[in-house]
C-alpha cells in the first residue's frame, strides 16, 4: 500500500509521531499532514479514524494519561477529583487503580465514546464552589505522569468525594477514606469551604471532623453556620441510605 499522497511521503513522519495518543488534526498539521491527507492516510489504513479530527496509530494502544492530556484542551477545567484523586495522592490501599476514573469539569458535556470506550470513567460539572474561588485552586499537575493532566489536592478531592455521597459514593466508604486521610492543608482547605456552595457537602465536613476530632474540623463548622446555622439537612441516597445531618 502506498505511503505517498499528491507527493507526500508518509513514511518519515509515520516514525516520529507520537505513540500512545490520540492525533489530532492540529497535531498532524505540525508534522505536515493536512486535514485532507488524514483523512485519506485513514481511508488507506494508514490512521485510525477515532472522531471528527482525531486519529491513532493503527495497532497502538492508547494510555490513560496522554488520552486526558488531549481531552484538557476539549474540556475546560478537567480534572481527576474526588476517590480518583485520593488514590492518585498515595491511598492506593483503599483506592484500587481499576477503579472507576472520577473526572469532573466545568460543564455538562458527554465524553468521546473513543475515550469512554476505553477507560471506565465518571465524568461530572458539579458546582461545588461559587465564582468568586480563583480558577484552577487547589489543582495541581499530576505528581507522577504527565504535568498537562490536573488533579485535585487531598483538600478539594475530599469535598468532591463527600459531594459524591448519596450518589456513586457510599456514606460508609466515604468515613474511611476521611479518617485515612493525612494532614490537610488548613489554609487551603478554609479557602474552599469558603466558597463551598453545597449544604451536603459542608454538613458532612462538619460531622466527620467532629467524629474523628480533626484538625479541621472547626472550620467545617463555621462554615456550615453560613450556609443555614442549626438546621437540619435530611436527604435519602438513591440507595436508600439516609443522611441525616445537623447543623452547627
């Protein structure tokens, strides 16, 4: 099968594209293949078609990281969070890599089924904190892998986990992780519970730092005085598990 197309020779720069990646047609223009030459090179066998402008390798294998990688410049605010993040921050023990991948970005929108095909992932735009917290707080570049790939710190991964509760995230898996936790940044954490907008979330805040008597545990507190002092917050989880949670 040939490798030229209107003069273009392939083969060069078939051996120095990227291996494990999704391509894009951005990516392809920088290496001198065309939108026009993709598209043919993938109808030849040359390139996986995965999505409108977006390729593989024939016969490569896609990695995790370099997948998310590409899906931050499609995403805006994509994010490993919650249980995923914990894990990603050393609590291996309790949370195994096959896992489901938490993902969470700032707007509703369905994942490629070239990713979600690939990766068993949960992808979610829940609004934890109100407009006022700088952008990107409390994210970091992954500690291991690729530093284009965000993840959330200890503090906001917890919140984001205790938003979960009720939903994907049982109560009692939740409490474990939280007393497994090492010391959280009392700055940091302050900070977002702050700017916290999720009466569930605080109160849970409040109730596992009175439990495990942490550190934290007051500002929790303080916090769920704003957002509705002494009143009591009940909810039932679509598994029938009751959250029942006081007040300040």
């Amino acid at each position: 099968m040939k490798l030229t197309i209107d003069g273009f020779s392939f083969k060069a720069v078939l051996a120095t594209l990227p291996r494990g990646e999704p391509l894009g047609s951005a990516m392809l223009a920088q290496y001198g293949v065309s939108a026009f030459r993709a598209s043919a090179l993938a109808r030849s066998g040359w390139l996986t078609h995965l999505a409108r402008g977006v390729y593989m390798l024939p016969g490569d294998t896609l990695t995790r990281d370099a997948c998310l990688a590409f899906l931050t410049h499609q995403v805006t605010g994509l994010h490993l969070g919650g249980k995923t993040a914990l894990g990603v921050s050393g609590m291996r023990h309790a949370v195994a890599f096959r896992d489901v991948l938490s993902l969470w970005g700032d707007r509703a929108r369905s994942l490629p089924a070239w990713f979600t095909q690939r990766f068993n992932c949960r992808y979610q735009s829940t609004q934890l904190f109100d407009a006022r917290l700088p952008k990107g707080f409390a994210l970091q570049p992954l500690p291991v892998g690729r530093p284009d790939v965000l993840v959330a710190t200890p503090e906001r991964a917890m919140l984001e986990l205790l938003s979960d509760v009720g939903k994907d995230q049982s109560l009692a898996e939740a409490r474990q992780l939280v007393e497994m936790l090492p010391g959280l940044r009392s700055d940091v954490l302050e900070t977002l519970l702050a700017h916290t907008t999720r009466i569930k979330v605080v109160r849970l805040a409040q109730a596992l730092g009175a439990e495990f008597e942490l550190p934290w545990g007051p500002l929790a507190a303080q916090q769920s005085q704003r957002l509705g002092g002494g009143k009591r917050w009940i909810a039932v989880s679509s598994s029938g598990e009751r959250l029942d949670l006081k007040g300040a």
